[in-house]
C-alpha cells in the first residue's frame, strides 16, 4: 500500500491489549476503549511531509485508545483523552512510546517504554517539555524544547510526537 513510505515495523510494543502501557499515560483512567483507523496513502503522505516523521507499519492501522473516567461533578463516565502507541528509529535504534493527547488534541504526556538510544530521552525534564503542545506548536530542539544529550535521539522524539499531533489531528477532524 505504502511500502515506499514506511519505515520497518519495529517490534517493542507490548503483547495484546497495551493496558500496562496506557495505564502509565493515564494513571486515573477507568478502563480505555480502541478506535481503529486506516490513513490511506494519500493521508500518510501528508502526515509525513507536515510532521517530518516517516510513518510506521502500525500506523497504517491506526489504533487509538480512549482513556476513560468519571466525571467529578456528575460521576459520568466520559472520555479523558486519547494514546497512541508509536514507533521511532533513533540513531542507536528503537524508541517506543505512548503519546497521551488531552481531549483538545493537546499532549498530555509522552512516555518511552523502549529505548535503544540516549537514556536521557527517558527523563521527566525532557519529555515534560511536550506537555500542553499543540499542532501549530514547532517542537524544534534549541527553541521550544532543549535537551542535552544525543541530539539525533531528541530530535526523533520530538517529530514522532509531531507525527503523532497530525495523525489524532487526522482521526478527530472537527
């Protein structure tokens, strides 16, 4: 379908139902329900170009978990955002996350579940600079996000979170 414009599936992701994973995004989550997806070829081709981050396998066959919880006035349940489990090469190899997007499209948290790369890329004062970025943010190193390490393993996390902003931008067009 997409084959020239894919990078090779990466194989970190949790077996199954990513429960673990999306309970480190969303701690206060009741339980997560699954929207699934297909970008078509020209979709892919967009995220690419305007995120800068080549699209993986698995994104092809977008999963995206909605965290649910009650609501505090009413005791509703209700949607709390949304995760996307995404894929990175970096320079020394792989980097799996989870990016959590608050119901206004903005990131609410990134979380590394697998890193082949600069263990600084790991760190809360790295990774918390994400938080409350949006799609007109640039999420340029040096700018609006500063990291001292690896520059190259930064540099692929910040166009994967991109990448990830386009693609729940594309799954919950308004």
């Amino acid at each position: 379908m997409c084959a020239g414009l894919l990078s090779p599936p990466a194989a970190g992701h949790e077996k199954g139902f990513p429960e673990k994973t999306l309970k480190l995004a969303f701690p206060e989550a009741e339980g997560f329900t699954v929207k699934k997806r297909a970008i078509s070829r020209s979709e892919a081709e967009l995220v690419e170009r305007t995120s800068g981050s080549k699209l993986q396998q698995n994104d092809l066959d977008l999963a995206v978990y909605i965290a649910l919880g009650r609501d505090g006035a009413t005791g509703r349940r209700r949607s709390l955002g949304m995760v996307l489990i995404l894929d990175a090469n970096g320079p020394q190899g792989l980097i799996d996350m989870a990016v959590a997007f608050n119901a206004d499209k903005t990131v609410r948290k990134v979380v590394i579940t697998k890193n082949e790369n600069d263990k600084r890329i790991e760190s809360p004062a790295f990774l918390d600079q994400f938080k409350g970025k949006g799609l007109t943010d640039a999420l340029e190193l040096g700018k609006d996000i500063s990291f001292n390490g690896d520059l190259r393993a930064a540099q692929e996390v910040a166009r994967t979170v991109k990448r990830g902003l386009y693609l729940i931008d594309l799954v919950f067009k308004q």
